[in-house]
C-alpha cells in the first residue's frame, strides 16, 4: 500500500484523567479562513489509519482546498475493543473534549466525519448532541460506508462469510459473561468476519464485553438507523456500490429515515467503489468538499 505523506501537528487534548491524541492539518492560509470554514473532526473506525489510504488521503485533500481537519482516536479505534475499555457510548465525552478543545482555539464550526464504525460513531454522536443551545459548532455530518444497524450489518455479514465463533455463540457466550458482571470477560478473534478466508485481514478481535456493546442484540448507540432520525444538521451519506462490508442499501435507507425525520438537507451519494474506497480516493476527496463548499463556502 501506498501511504503518501501527510503533514501535520499532533496534539494530546486532556479528558478527565485522560489524554486524547489527535493530529490536526492546517491550511497554508488557515488563519484568514478559521473564522468562516468549519474544521472537520474526523472519527477514526475499526483500527483507525492501519486499514485503509482514505485516513490519509482526505486530510491533504481538505488542506488543498483550505479546510482544517483534526482526526481523534477515540477508545475504539485501534485497540480499545481488543482489550474490553472500548466501549461505544462511552467515546462521547472524548469528543466533547476535542469540540471544547476546537471552540477554545477559534473554531465556531465543527463538521463531524467518520467511515464505518467512525460513521456510527459520529451520527450518534450528532444525535446526542442535537440541541443548538449546547453545542451550537456541531454544523455538520459526514458519514462515509454508514451501516444501517451495526449488531445487524455484523450479524448478516457473519452470516455471509461463516464467521468462527458464530453470531449466535458470541451471543451466548457474551450473555452468560454479563450475567458475571464480566468478571469472565475474554478476548476473541472471530475468523472470516471480514471476508471468505481465515487469514489476519479477515479477522476481528473485540472482548465479550466490547462486543455486547457494538453488536450484541440489546446495544442502542451503534443502532445508526435508530440515531439518524435525530440528527438535525445537513448531511452527507456516501456509499460504495461496491462495498463487501456494508451493503450500497444501508446507505439508501438510512437516508430515507433521515429525510423523513424532518431532515431538509440530506444527500447520499454512490461511488464506484469497495469499503476502502481503493482507487476512489481522489473522488471521494471531491465528493466530501464540494459538500462542504456547497454550505460552508469554498
């Protein structure tokens, strides 16, 4: 894989007694434009910038074009859900965090981004967040390869591929570690999540407990199609036609909820494309900012 270089400042942001490390991308002209472009957090998915190019790719496209990105790890990105602190709801005070952090250095516009995971994250989160009165920045969301419903886009997708262990038997083997209080919570890698073989790219590892909080049956938060009807700002649904994780008609029907929810501005739009976006980078790129100039200027 290609990674090309992308500049930029890491900053450890404190929340509680915690640090969250982000890396933020200025533009060359970044103190004219701060007051009147919003900045785009982006929430890194399923392991964050090891999986894919779109992690580096969007930064450099939205520097070229003046916009300021910053990309946070949250707890689930990269090893939060291997050894069970990665806990779905629990990623919202961190992103509070990081828009207090923003607002404090001049940015009155926050426009939230996210692909997979990073997309269920940040429409919950927009959710959450939806009264202007509290977090009047939040003007924005991007949700690229948005599933519809995580436990269930799991779900059928390990179905698809005969996932080891099975839906089911992490189901019951996650019940009966909550009936414990998780006192017996394990680490396990599920094999053919991802895909047909059991090889490593294949492969995913949650704890018991982290995974009755992203896909297990009683889990709400990483429900998008039950969130979405709540966001309350302009949004931007992107899907792959060719996606092999979720499926082009997740993306469709959320933004039939969307719109039907009383949502004036929505617009979803279909690449050519697979989970990663291999080979669309640049179009993906063109997508995310001609959104962003059609609204906030550019």
């Amino acid at each position: 894989m290609h990674v090309e270089d992308c500049a930029g400042t890491i900053v450890s942001i404190a929340e509680g007694s915690h640090k969250i490390d982000a890396l933020i991308r200025l533009p060359e002209n970044h103190q004219s434009r701060q007051q009147n472009r919003p900045v785009v957090l982006r929430l890194h998915g399923l392991l964050g910038n090891l999986l894919d190019e779109t992690e580096h790719y969007l930064p450099t496209a939205l520097a070229d074009n003046d916009y300021t990105s910053i990309t946070m790890n949250t707890a689930l990105a990269n090893l939060g859900l291997f050894y069970g602190f990665g806990m779905f709801d629990d990623v919202l005070p961190q992103i509070d965090a990081v828009c207090d952090y923003l607002r404090s250095t001049g940015f009155e516009k926050i426009v939230l981004a996210g692909h997979g995971l990073g997309a269920a994250i940040a429409t919950r989160y927009a959710a959450a967040r939806n009264d202007p009165t509290t977090r009047p920045e939040l003007s924005g969301l991007i949700a690229i390869a948005a599933p519809f419903s995580l436990p269930e886009t799991i779900r059928r997708r390990w179905v698809r591929f005969g996932a080891e262990p099975s839906y089911e038997e992490m189901r019951s083997r996650a019940a009966q570690a909550k009936d414990t209080g998780w006192s017996q919570d394990e680490t396990v890698v599920i094999r053919r999540a991802r895909g047909p073989t059991r090889r490593p790219e294949h492969s995913e590892v949650y704890t018991l407990k982290t995974w009755w909080a992203l896909a297990g049956p009683e889990s709400t938060g990483p429900r998008t199609c039950e969130q979405i009807g709540s966001v309350k700002v302009p949004m931007l649904l992107v899907s792959g036609e060719k996606d092999e994780i979720v499926e082009k008609r997740e993306g469709e029907d959320l933004s039939e909820i969307a719109q039907a929810a009383g949502n004036p501005d929505v617009t979803h739009v279909i690449l050519q494309a697979n989970h990663r976006f291999d080979g669309k980078h640049a179009e993906l790129s063109e997508t995310v900012i001609c959104w962003l100039a059609e609204r906030y200027g550019g």
